[in-house]
C-alpha cells in the first residue's frame, strides 16, 4: 500500500508539443497527495487546475517527469483501467456527468463497465446513495433535480466504483449557495468517514478553507502549498496572484487593524463571530 495516492514527480505538460517554442502549462510539479488527506487546488483561470486534475488519473499524460497512482506509472496504457478504477473524476457540469434516465441507474453506471456483479452493483448503488444523502431519490429521472443533487448523484456514481480518490474540478462552480454546502458536506463526510482521499478544486476561498491542505497555483506551478492557515497568511502572494483570502479572515483583519484584539489566523464565519463574542466579553460589554 502506497501512502501517498497519487505522486507527481517533475511533471510539465504542453498542449502543443509538437510546435517550436510551445509552452507547457504544468511546468515541473512536483506534489503527492497522501492517502486519506482532503486537499484544496485554488487558482485563477488558465493557472492550469484542470490540465494537473486530467494527470491524476490518465485522461492527460505528462510529456516530462512521472504521475504515479497507487505507484502505477499514467504513462503505462496497460494500467489506465486500474488508475482510473483508483482515481475517479467529477467536473464542473453536473449535466454532462449524467447519462440515465434514472438516478440508480446512472449510479450503477460505472460499476456495470467494471463488470461487477448484480447483486453486488444493487449493494454499493444503494450505499453510495446513502452516502450522498440521496437514497430517497433512488427511482427520480435526473433532469427534475437540482443542480447540487445531481452533483451528489455524479459523486455516488464514482464511490460505487469504489474508488480510493475522487478529484473534483470546480464542482461546485455552477451550483447555488444551497447546492454548493451539500456538495461541500457531502465531499467532507465520505472524506471523514469513509477515508476517501479528496483532491478538491474551486475557486471559493471559504471552501478552500474547509481542507487539510491548500495548492495554490500559477501560470503552470504551485506558488503556495501549507494548511488553509498557512496558505491564507500569505495574503500579498494570493492577490499578485488574483486570489482573495477567505471574507470571515478578511472581516477579522479588518476589526484588528481597528484595534480589536482578536486572534490571527481566524478563516470561518463561526471562528470571526466566537474570537468577536469572546473580544466583546473580556471588555465587559456583554
Ligand atoms: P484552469 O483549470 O486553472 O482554468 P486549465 O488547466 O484549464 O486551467 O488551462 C491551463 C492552460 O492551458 C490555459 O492557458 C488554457 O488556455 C490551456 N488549455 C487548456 N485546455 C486546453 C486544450 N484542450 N488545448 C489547448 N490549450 C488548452
Ligand atoms: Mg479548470
């Protein structure tokens, strides 16, 4: 058992590779993904997230340096079927990701390519449902869910296949507020609770936040790489690179800098309001 999931070793990547000049995109990464970890990718657009996602499981090959997964080289076409049984992927648009007419169906999908027994299909059908929070809409056509139901649906048809690492590409990015924390909350619990490894890609600083670990990427490389408290410390680095820090640590610099004594580091809207309660009590006003 390999401890880190997946373990890219100076890969770079071009588009283009055949045109003189052309520029890579992944430029030398260098990065491992442990096993059981839940690890936020942040970055502008065009820094190269969904070309470094496309590598963690063979839909993209690196034309310099290794990715392996579970130490299977992506570059072995042989193992594609084994990587991509490990590593499964969720994107952007929930509509593109459906393809049954109804939700257990589409759940027993990829299972049914991995030629799974029946009985056994019904079993991790009905658990990855459950899992998602999505078992009372077993027998739904798709079309009549909401967006961030029918990323749930999306996300239990890669846990039926019971993959070890799912990688997210922005799944939340087309979603409502509601849908978006059921995504979230769904995404931590199967981390939490069923060890799934979770590579989470978004471009919401607050979900960011809610990770073991925070990639922060630019123009092809990882500019910044630590705990969300680490990462959003580095407040001059996020802008230059067209990011923000999370709005509850923006709020909490700002009543510091106002001479409220709060303490650094505050990322949630639950740690800003108890550091502010508690400021408010040391001074008697409540
Ligand atoms: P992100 O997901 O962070 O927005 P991408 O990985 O999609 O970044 O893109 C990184 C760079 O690669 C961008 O400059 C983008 O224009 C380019 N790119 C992405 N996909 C393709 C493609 N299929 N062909 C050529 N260039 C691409
Ligand atoms: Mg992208």
């Amino acid at each position: 058992m390999h401890e880190n999931i997946i373990e890219i070793k100076n890969a770079a990547f071009f588009y283009d590779s055949e045109t003189a000049n052309a520029e890579a995109v992944i430029k030398n990464i260098s990065l491992s993904v442990k096993r059981g970890s839940f690890v936020a990718v942040l970055g502008h657009n065009g820094s190269g997230k969904s070309t470094l996602a496309k590598l963690c499981n063979a839909i993209l090959v690196p034309q310099e340096g290794k990715v392996f997964v579970n130490g299977m080289d992506t570059s072995d076409s042989s193992l594609t079927f084994e990587i991509r049984r490990a590593v499964g992927m969720v994107f952007q648009n929930p509509d593109n990701q459906i393809v049954a007419t109804v939700v257990e169906d589409d759940v027993a999908f990829g299972p049914e390519n991995l030629g799974v027994e029946p009985k056994e299909i019904r079993r991790r059908v009905d658990s990855a449902l459950r899992s998602v929070g999505m078992y009372d809409f077993r027998g739904f056509p798709p079309h009549n869910l909401s967006g961030g139901q029918k990323q749930r649906v999306a996300i239990a048809g890669i846990i039926a296949m019971r993959t070890e690492c799912i990688v997210l590409d922005e799944p939340t990015a087309m979603l409502d507020p509601k849908g978006r924390v059921e995504v979230m909350k769904t995404v931590k619990s199967l981390n939490r609770e069923l060890g799934i490894t979770v590579v989470f890609i978004t471009h919401f600083m607050d979900e960011a936040a809610q990770a073991d670990r925070i990639i922060v990427m630019d123009d092809g490389g990882i500019i910044l790489d630590g705990t969300p408290k680490e990462v959003f410390s580095n407040k001059d680095t996020l802008r230059e690179s067209g990011l923000d820090v999370p709005v509850a640590a923006e709020f909490a610099d700002m009543l510091i800098s106002e001479g409220i004594d709060l303490p650094k580091g505050i990322l949630t809207a639950d740690e800003c309001v108890e550091a502010v309660a508690d400021a408010a009590k040391k001074r008697g006003l409540i």
